[in-house]
C-alpha cells in the first residue's frame, strides 16, 4: 500500500515540478476546491448506484484531491501529506478512547467535537460549521447547534406553525422582500423536517429522485419529452395521477 501511496505522491510532486503540466501547476487552492467538491458529490453517487468498481475510482479521484491540496501546502511551506494524515490519526485516536485509551464506554461524539471547538477558541455555538456547504445541510447544521444550546421547539407543532407563518409573509411581501421570504421559509421547513428526527439532505434528495422517475414515465405515456410538452396542463397532470397509481 505505501508502495502506491508514493508513486501517487511523486506523481503529483512531478506535476507540480518546474517541468510538469502546466495546467496543474497554475492551479491554487481555490481554484481546486470547486474539484474537490465535485469528486465528492461523485463518491456519494456512485454508492447511491451501489456501483462499486466506479466507487474505486471515484475515491481515487477524491484521494488525488487531497494529495493536490497536500502538495501545494507543501510547496507554500505549511504542511505536507504526512502532517494530513497524521493530524486525522491524532483525532480519530482521540475521539475514540475506548478502543485507543483507557475509556471503558464510548464518548460522546459530539460533546468530544464540542471540546475540540472550544480548545480552538470559539466564541459562538454556530463557530465550525462551513459556509461553503450547500444551503440545505447547513441549514440543518446551524440547527442542530442551536439545539445543543436550548434553542428549538419541544414538539413538530412549532415549526409547523412556524412554515405556516412564512408562508403568509411570502405570499404579502413586496417584491424585494420575497427572496429574504423565500429563504426563511425554507429554513423553517428544514426545522420541521428535523422535527420528526428526518434528515433534510437526505428527505430532499429522495424526492428528486422520485420527481424524475415520475416525469420521466409521463414522458413516456406521452411518446417522448416533445409530445408531452405539447399536452395541456390538464392532461399532463392526469398523466401523472396514473403514474402514481400504477406505483406501488
């Protein structure tokens, strides 16, 4: 293994290096994030496919990501591959004393990420949690550390009333006001979904998916995208009431 780890490390350093690719050797680490990222989302599909072989891949090319960023940190005189992977054993050590220590139960997760947050000096609950995630997890991120703190609803009837009220805001609010309404109505149905212990991303993503097969079979009964878009509303939505009933 640590044979093939080198050879992906020296792959990289000869990229980077006064002769390698010029491509890569342009790159920042902010104009590589967008990729990391994007390998990311390519990891989670392909275990949604359950298509292993393409999962090997995938985590290569998120892997590669990691070395990417590695090596320019290296280059800039902060941190190399090593320190990377000696930091995430450090903590994963750490946050399981009952299999590295002395620990005789499992800790608390969270409370063990709490006190790391804490010895870094934050000064707010919602201090960690990434701008750069996409709206709907972070969302439900800066939730659940405002529930840490006390601050949520004891039941679902809250925040359903809460959804209730935004919206009737949106619904009245001027023109330069809707896209503030908007955001807060979604925020307040992120809480409601989180009420009843569903995780948002997940809720969310299970419903595009059934969205599309749905369309997609519309589609078909109606002999392709351009002959169903050619169909009044009527008939389109009574396309997909038979799409529904023929379900299981």
């Amino acid at each position: 293994m640590s044979e093939q780890l080198d050879r992906l490390l020296s792959i990289m350093a000869r990229l980077r290096g006064p002769s390698g690719c010029d491509w890569d050797r342009a790159q920042t680490f902010s104009t590589i994030a967008p990729y990391t990222i994007e390998e990311a989302y390519e990891v989670a599909d392909a275990i949604e496919r359950g298509d292993m072989d393409d999962l090997c891949g995938e985590l290569g090319d998120l892997l590669f990501q990691v070395v990417f960023h590695a090596r320019m940190a290296e280059e800039a005189g902060h941190f190399a591959f090593i320190d990377v992977a000696r930091a995430i054993a450090d903590k994963m050590e750490a946050r399981h004393p009952h299999i590295f220590g002395e620990a005789e139960t499992s800790p608390d997760w969270e409370a063990l990420k709490a006190a790391e947050r804490t010895l870094k000096g934050t000064q707010s609950a919602l201090d960690g949690v990434a701008t750069t995630l996409p709206a709907l997890l972070r969302a439900e991120k800066l939730q659940r550390r405002a529930t840490r703190s006390g601050f949520d609803w004891p039941d679902p009837a809250g925040p359903a009333e809460k959804i209730v009220e935004e919206v009737n805001e949106l619904a009245e609010a001027p023109e330069d006001k809707r896209a503030e309404e908007a955001g807060d109505l979604l925020f307040a149905a992120v809480n409601l979904v989180r009420a009843y212990g569903i995780a948002p991303e997940d809720a969310l993503r299970a419903a595009n998916i059934k969205f599309e097969r749905r369309f997609r079979a519309m589609e078909a009964l109606a002999g392709g995208h351009k002959a169903f878009a050619a169909l009044s509303l009527d008939e389109q939505e009574a396309l997909w009431q038979r799409v529904k009933a023929a379900e299981p």
